[in-house]
C-alpha cells in the first residue's frame, strides 16, 4: 500500500510577531522547521510500514526552501518526497492547497500505475495557521473517507480502518471504514522519532526530492494559488491585554470558593 | 575556498541538536553527580547510530566514515550538551570502531566491528599504564605466544569505557630486540578469562564517563587477534590517537560552545548597577575573546577533519586543533564562571560542571605539552 504523508514547513516559534502596518508574519530571522504534528503523521506511517510493509511518500506545497523538510522527512524514513513548487501555488488559503496537495497525490497515483490501496495522513493542524482545514479539504478534494483529530488508530486485515477520534477529550468516538482514507492525527497519537545518522546520509545519498510545478499537475489556474483562494484576510493582530490576571491557591474547594466570590464581586456572575 | 556545511551536515547539525537537547540536557547535571550514564538515553544513541557514526552502513555504521566533518558536528553537538556523552561515543568510535575498521582483516571486522558499530557492545582503547603516561614507550603490560595463543599479563590504567566495555584494544609488548621494543595492538573480548576490571576512578570532569583500571593475569588471546600485525603497535597506536584527537578538539569545541551561550544569556538578563552586566566592558572584553577562542577552535578542527577525508596528512593540524580547542574551552568555560559570579560556583548552573569537564580535556588524549612537542618536532624538522 501507499501511504501519503502531508507536510508543512512552518516558523520555527509558535510567537511569531505580525508587522503592524502590512498586517504580516514577520518571518525575518525566523528558522523555519517541520510542522510538529506532521512528524506525528509521519511516525504512524513508519509504524504501519514496520508493521506490514508500505511505500511512504511525503507531499508538500510550498516554496523551493521546503525541499529541507521533506528531506527531514525522508532521513526518518519516508521512502519517496514529492514538493509542489511554483509561483502560481503563491498565497494559497487552505482550499487552494488542498487542492494542489490532491492532483499531487492523484497524479504520483496514476504515474505509478498499479491498483494498490492508498491512505493520506495529516497533522491535525499546523502551528502557524492553526486552521485544521487542509485535512478535510483534500479528504473532499479526493473523495474518500476521512478520520480527523485521531489519537489512536490500527489497521486490521486487508483494508479495515479502526480509529478513535478525540474532538473533544470527554468525547471519544471510535470509526471504522475502509481504504482509501485520509486521517488527520494529533499528538497524543505518538511520539516522533528522531532520524538516525544512517538514516540522513541515505536520505542525501540514495533519496532526493522531486518537484513538480503546476503544469506537471495539470492544475487550473481558478482553482490554486491566491485566484484559488476562497479566504479574505480581514485583519491579523495581536490580542490586547486587558487586564491583570489573578493566580488563586489553596486546596480546589478553597479556590472554587473564591472564584465564585470574585465573579460576584466584579458582576460577572 | 568554501567554509559552508554541506545540506546534509546541517541536518546533521540540527537532528544531533534537538536530540541532545531533548534526551541529554535534563539529565546531565544528575549524571555527573552520581557519576552514571543514563540508560535510556544510551538506548536511544544507539539507535541514532552515534555508536558507529564513523563505520559504513554494511558494518553497521551510519556511513560517515568518509565525513569527518559530519562526526566533529555531532561530537561538538553532543559535548555542547554532555562532554561525558561526547567523550564516550567519540573515543568509542574513533579509536576503537575506526582503527578495526581502518587496519582489521574481514574476520575482525565481522566479529567485533559489526556489533560495535550497532552499538551492541562498548569499546576501549587501552595504553596508559601507572608508568606510561605522555611516555607511551613505558607500556610493560607484556604478551608471549604459546602455541595458538597470545598470553597477556600486566594492567592498564584510566581506560575511557573501560568498565564498560567488551571489546577492547590493547597495546602490548610482544618483543624486545636490544633497545628497541616491539608492540602490538590486540582485540580483546572482555568475556576472556584473566580479564578484570579493577578500581574506577572517581573524576574532576566527565564524571559520567567510565574511566577504570584494568587487569590481566594470564589472559590468553587467540592468535589472529592482532590488529595489523604483530610489532606494528606503535605505528598503529600513534595513527589510532591522531585520529582520535580530531574528535577531542570537537567535544571541546562543543564545550566552549556552550559556555559562551550561556554567557551571552545571563550577561543579557543579570542586572547590576543599573543595567545588564552585558553592558560593561569588562564583560564584553571576555564575552569577544571567548568568541574568538571557540572560532579558532572550530576552524582549526573542521580543517583537520577537511584533511582527514581528503586524505592528507591531518598529524600536525590535528594536534593543533586538539590544543588550541582544549585550551580554548579551559579559557572560555573559566570566563563563563567569572561571568556567573557566585552563581557560576553553583551545582544549579550548567557552567560549574563545563569548567570541570574542560580541565579534562587539556590533560586526555595526549596533554597540551605533549601536542606543543608533537607540533614543535614537526615544525622544526619539515619547517613551515
């Protein structure tokens, strides 16, 4: 089987600053590092390869300088790395990539040429946008059955797919469907591991990544890039502080006590 | 010219970064105190292949043995972090794994570098005795053949991993012709009868690291257990140390490295008088030599390891970056303790135990007396 792994290069700290006057991440002197979550999607890959044997291959579309999260992607394992690069994928929204990130996998698919089953996996969301739209978009986009938010997930026989998904943690939900699917998982589901040395020097020696402009996609101009884009950015800014904040201790009953005393006292309750 | 670090030594770079941050860093100051390597993170190097860093992938290395700029990386990255780690991959690897990989036949290779290289089992390189120190003619630790074997009597002292290992080399007299004597380099399974570990020492710096005496009473080797030959010993175990001292400049880069980040932090953020102490002379004076010390160090390592893969004669540089990386961790970790005040004396701050672990360095894998000689004889008989 193959199974796709989508990720994001993203600004290394979570507290970027935004430029008042234009209304943008500053990204100058920023690292840029791979999506955490997505390193997550990449260790249940590996696991399932471990497990039964798979073609991992790790997608993403962003500029030429992404190639160095795929290769990190590819030094832990990931068998082959496609990344999307052109100036007409430039200001994508979330719709827009999805929309990319699924001829990718459409065409790897057909250019492959062989009926083997298929799954997606995502990071729920990634740090900088925060949206956990793309998942579920490229789900639509390819028109199979998606999982999202899975914290714990096996595959059983052939191509059944049990996942329990955790939207809310007092609310778990356990799914069953089958290949093809695409799942978007979150931390709890893991924890990453770090590439080997031999595992980098491969990954430069033996693997490389192959990029593909949208003409190699095929793609139509309306539906990718910033003419793609269905989202218009109205204003990005920082929260305000607006007050002091108060730190209550004692035992739960104490504080509870307290709490409820200072919402009366300020009206709020 | 080009002094940048290739894609791949970058990732290199910043995996062994994240990943010592991540497992050694909490640990570290507890190690050093109860003198112990944690077992999870020796697990978890092992699988990162920091075990057989410099050995080809099919002798399960992790295929940097034509890159020892990639091994310096992960060296300093690690010894930024821990020198006990740093110290007890890199001698591990560079002058156990390496030399059986670089002089030993293809059976040696297949019984004792193949599960170093996976980390499997510890090395140690072995030739300090009580009376061979700087004078490693001195060794009278001594073997005669018997029939197929190779009888070995006498001990070794201060063996880096020697407590922990189960593979080691051995320098050993095998012969005297007049005045001169003849050594050779044996592999030893610490499984053989005769072998005991003795005393282990109790250190200023590197606390973590096993450092032990060890013992041989009639210790009977096989006879094909020689490592490039009988009598080639001192060839060998020179060639062995100036490989070695490559990676011993880069921990004491690494070590530096991490003094003067920590200096930076706490100049930045200690108020005194009024500002932050960053902003008097007298801190800044040290906070550029600091700078220019750890630079040199680094430039003078990367070169020799440069040599080393480009296969040129590293000797001299590589005792240059040994003594200059060493004395410049000395100097900068003693300039991170001024700097820290009262603090820097403290267990609670990292830069106590950098200054310990830097004095080691200028003592270890040849002192900075002997690496002046070394690079003065050169100088004086092939001129400059």
């Amino acid at each position: 089987m193959k199974i796709f792994t989508c990720i994001k290069q993203v600004p290394g700290i979570s507290d970027v600053k935004i430029d008042p006057k234009t209304n943008t991440l500053i990204r100058e002197g920023i690292p840029s590092i791979m999506n955490p979550m997505d390193k997550n999607a990449i260790e249940l890959a590996l696991s399932i390869k471990e497990e039964r044997g798979a073609e991992i291959i790790a997608i993403s579309m962003g500029p030429p300088q992404a190639e160095n999260v795929l290769l990190e992607a590819l030094s832990m394992g990931a068998d082959k790395a496609y990344l999307l690069t052109d100036r007409a994928f430039a200001g994508a929204d979330t719709l827009a990539t999805s929309h990319a990130l699924a001829l990718g996998i459409k065409k790897i698919l057909k250019d492959s040429d062989s009926n083997e089953k298929y799954m997606v996996i995502c990071g729920t969301q990634a740090i900088d946008g925060d949206t956990a739209q793309v998942g579920p978009e490229l789900a639509e986009d390819l028109d199979i059955p998606q999982i999202t938010y899975v914290q714990k997930f096996e595959l059983k026989g052939d191509d059944k797919v049990i996942a329990e998904r955790a939207f809310r943690s007092e609310e778990i939900v356990v799914i069953e469907t089958k290949l093809p699917v695409l799942i978007s998982v979150l931390k709890e589901i893991n924890t990453p591991r770090f590439p080997s040395m031999l595992g980098i020097v491969n990954a430069y020696k033996k693997k490389k990544v192959v990029f593909l402009d949208a003409e190699a996609l095929k793609a139509e101009k309306a539906y990718i890039g910033l003419t793609g884009s269905k989202t218009e950015v109205f204003k990005i800014f920082i929260p305000e502080r607006k007050g002091e904040h108060v730190k209550l201790t004692g035992t739960i009953e104490e504080m509870v006590k307290t709490l409820c005393q200072n919402l009366k006292e300020d009206k709020i309750f | 010219m080009d002094f940048s670090l290739t894609k791949k030594q970058q990732m290199i770079r910043k995996i062994t970064r994240e990943f010592s941050e991540e497992y050694i860093a909490h640990i570290a100051e507890e190690s050093d105190q109860n003198s112990q390597l944690d077992p999870t993170v020796m697990k978890e190097m092992k699988r990162m292949k920091y075990f057989g860093t410099c050995i080809p992938e099919e002798y399960g290395g992790a295929g940097l043995h034509d890159d020892t700029i990639s091994f310096c990386i992960i060296t300093e990255e690690i010894g930024r972090i821990d020198a006990s780690w740093s110290i007890t991959t890199g001698v591990h690897c560079s002058v156990v794994a390496y030399p059986l990989y670089i002089f030993g036949t293809e059976e040696q290779k297949q019984e004792f570098l193949i599960p170093l290289a996976k980390g499997d089992k510890i090395g140690a390189f072995c030739i300090t005795e009580a009376n061979a120190g700087s004078d490693a003619g001195g060794v009278e630790t001594n073997a005669y053949l018997d029939g197929d074997e190779w009888v070995i009597n006498g001990s070794k002292i201060f063996a880096t991993n020697g407590g922990i290992a189960e593979t080691l080399l051995l320098v050993v007299k095998t012969g005297e012709k007049g005045r001169r004597k003849e050594f050779t380099v044996f592999i030893v399974d610490a499984n053989t009868p005769g072998y005991s570990v003795g005393v282990r020492e109790d250190k200023l710096g590197v606390r973590a690291s096993n450092t032990s005496e060890l013992v041989f009473q009639d210790m009977r080797v096989p006879k094909e257990n020689d490592l490039g030959g009988i009598g080639k010993g001192f060839r060998i175990g020179l060639q062995i140390l100036d490989y070695g001292r490559i990676l011993m400049a880069a921990q004491c880069v690494g070590l530096g490295q991490a003094a003067i980040e920590a200096s930076i932090k706490y100049a930045n953020e200690r108020v005194q008088f009024g500002q932050p102490i960053g902003k008097f002379q007298g801190i800044q004076w040290k906070i550029a030599d600091m700078g220019v010390a750890v630079e040199c160090s680094r430039l003078l390592t990367y070169q020799a390891a440069w040599m080393c893969d480009n296969k040129l004669d590293y000797g001299m540089i590589g005792s240059m970056a040994k003594l200059k990386a060493s004395e410049a961790a000395m100097q900068a970790t003693h300039d991170a303790v001024q700097i820290h005040g009262a603090y820097g004396l403290m267990k609670a701050y990292a830069v106590e135990r950098y200054f310990r672990d830097a004095k080691m360095a200028e003592i270890y894998e040849g002192t900075s007396e002997i690496q002046r000689m070394v690079i003065a004889q050169k100088l004086l008989r092939r001129g400059y």
